[in-house]
C-alpha cells in the first residue's frame, strides 16, 4: 500500500570548507504529490554513495544542477516503480539512475527536465547496477583508457584503491596487461586489492609510502590514477617516469580540509613531459553505451569484480553516507531502504 506521507532527506546544511556532518540533512515528512501526466512514482529500494554528493551539497559542483538548502538531497539508485502514468515504464519495472533522497518520490518521463532513469540490467547482479554499470565503472574506464591511455607494460598505480572507482581502475588496467600497485588504508583494504589481482597493495596507514612505492616501481609510475589528493598526489608526482600520465578522478583528501593546496612537486611534469589532465563522466556521455557493453561483458567473463558495502534502513542514511569520508567502506558504498522484491 502507497501510504500519504513520504520521507524525504533534505539539504539543512552546506558543509562548505568542513568536514560532513550528519546533521547538514535533516529528515522531514510531506504529503506524497498524486502522480501527474506523464509521470511516474517510485519507491526507492537502494541508495548509491560517491564522495562527489558533498561537492553537489556544497553548491561547487557546477556540472550538476545545485542542490540549495532545503532540497530533498539526490543520489544515484534503484526504485521500483509503483504508479505509472507513463508509457515509458509499468507498475513493477525495477530502475536505476538519478533518484531523490525519499522513500517515495514521482519523476517526470517526458517535458524538458524527464527523469534520467532506465531498467536496470537484469543480466548481471543487480548491485553492480550501481557499481561497476553506473557513473562509478564510467569514471574508471574513462578515466583510465581515455586519461591515462596505458599500454601493456606499464606500471600503474592507483590511491584509494579499494574504493568503488579505484578497485575497478585496477581491475581493467590488469586486462590492458599493466602491472598495477593499489594504494589503500588497512590490511582489509590491501588484502581486497591484492584478491582482484593487484600486483602490490601498500597500506598508506603504515611505514614509509614513499620509499615502499619506490621499491615497488624502480622504473617509475607511467600512470597514476588518482582519487585522493593531497599528500598521495605529492608523492607519486615525485615518482612519476617520462611521459607519465596522471588522471585526476577525486579528491577524498579535500572533503575534509577547510584548505585545499596545489601539488608541491606539479614541476616534476615538466622535467618528465608528464601530463595531469582531470575529467567528468558527462564529457563521454555518447559513449556510455558502448562502455557499459564492455563492462558488462567483462563482468559476465569473470574478469572484474565489485564489491559492496551494504548498510541498511533509510533513517541510517546520513550515517552511511559519512562511512565515505571515514575510510570505513570497502568497494561501493549503498544503503538499502526497501526490499526490491516487495517494493
């Protein structure tokens, strides 16, 4: 039964040069809008996490549209829908994609702002809908192949390895026959890397991580693909061979600071003829399907894997999204809220 009220998650500070706080959303109760022409209701069923949702809620990330205080914060997620005024979508049918923060919510099919949704890909786990099949496995492929162009041989070397990004980047560079080094945060974190084959996990959480990246890359880094920022960046720039690639994919360092710096050793591009090049998944948006065939078909061949740190229960939302910025998550971080079987 569709009940009156729905329960929203809403924008009730800007965490702006801080850390998040659970308390910048605040969970309110509204009536449910009646379905419209054209529109459809969904109940959510799971909630996808990225790092970048804090730059959405700071109102600095100008590639989306802004989220202003007061606004049912958005995410990346699976509903099912259970009204349909539609033809694009029936009562049942299991989607994917931009969702809002609610228990329940309606979302335009057609106008000039419709919904970007669509059925999920039953031919895989339903998860990796929104791991590896979603903007997270489109930020590595890209990031990667198109960035960080590696060839067979090359050393490669990614920061926050275990992540959703970071261990999927990993994962297609051993394909492209690249010895790959993962930088990550305590022994699970390593352990995880080292299952999807990385060649070596150094644990930036112990010892020295600039001599141990030297001992494990005495030709130096061809491509670093970088999610953290910050000191790690520093560092491998240090490190970088000739011709290097780094790829600016994230910033987790940053999130929270209330400075951020510009790397200290960017002249080590010059004396190598080194390039950084940072990029967004919309800049490949017509290539997207093409991307998401090949993952697709990787996943079914058993040649990249994902993992997801499922937590559960809507009111556990903001807690959850904070795991990100505690290192707590291992792989892709999701909150599921309903069963989507039931749902």
């Amino acid at each position: 039964m569709i009940p009156a009220t729905a329960k929203q998650w809403r924008v009730q500070e800007r965490p702006i040069n801080r850390s998040f706080r659970e308390t910048d959303l605040r969970l309110v109760e509204e009536p449910l809008k009646p379905v419209g022409a054209n529109e459809v209701m969904l109940r959510a069923c799971y909630f996808a996490f990225d790092p970048a949702q804090k730059g959405w809620m700071e109102n600095a990330a100008n590639y989306v549209a802004p989220i202003n205080v007061g606004d049912v914060m958005r995410s990346r997620g699976i509903g099912r829908v259970v009204q349909s005024n539609s033809s694009k979508l029936k009562v049942g049918d299991l989607v994917r994609g931009d969702l809002f923060m609610a228990d329940y919510f309606t979302l335009p099919m057609d106008g000039p702002t419709p919904a970007n949704v669509e059925k999920v890909d039953t031919t895989v786990p339903l998860l990796t809908n929104l791991s590896i099949l979603s903007n997270t496995g489109i930020a590595a492929y890209f990031g990667l192949m198109d960035v960080g162009r590696p060839t067979a041989g090359d050393t490669v070397v990614i920061s926050g390895a275990a992540g959703a990004t970071g261990s999927l980047a990993g994962q297609i560079a051993k394909i492209n026959g690249c010895r790959v080094i993962g930088i990550a945060g305590g022994a699970a974190k390593c352990a995880w890397i080292a299952e999807l084959g990385f060649d070596h996990a150094i644990d930036y959480t112990t010892g020295d991580i600039a001599k141990r990246l030297r001992d494990v890359c005495p030709n130096g880094i061809n491509v670093f693909f970088d999610n953290v920022g910050g000191g790690i960046l520093d560092i491998a720039l240090a490190q970088i061979a000739p011709r290097a690639r780094v790829v600016l994919c994230g910033g987790i360092s940053r999130y929270s600071s209330t400075v951020t710096t510009g790397p200290l050793n960017y002249f080590n591009l010059i004396y190598n003829h080194g390039r950084m090049e940072g990029f967004l998944t919309r800049d490949y948006l017509p290539q997207w399907p093409e991307a998401k065939r090949r993952l697709s078909t990787w996943i079914k061949e058993g040649r990249i894997k994902s993992r997801e740190d499922v937590q559960e229960g809507f009111e556990n939302l903001p807690r959850t999204f904070m795991r990100l910025f505690e290192g707590k998550n291992i792989g892709k971080q999701i909150l599921r809220v309903s069963d989507p079987e039931l749902a």
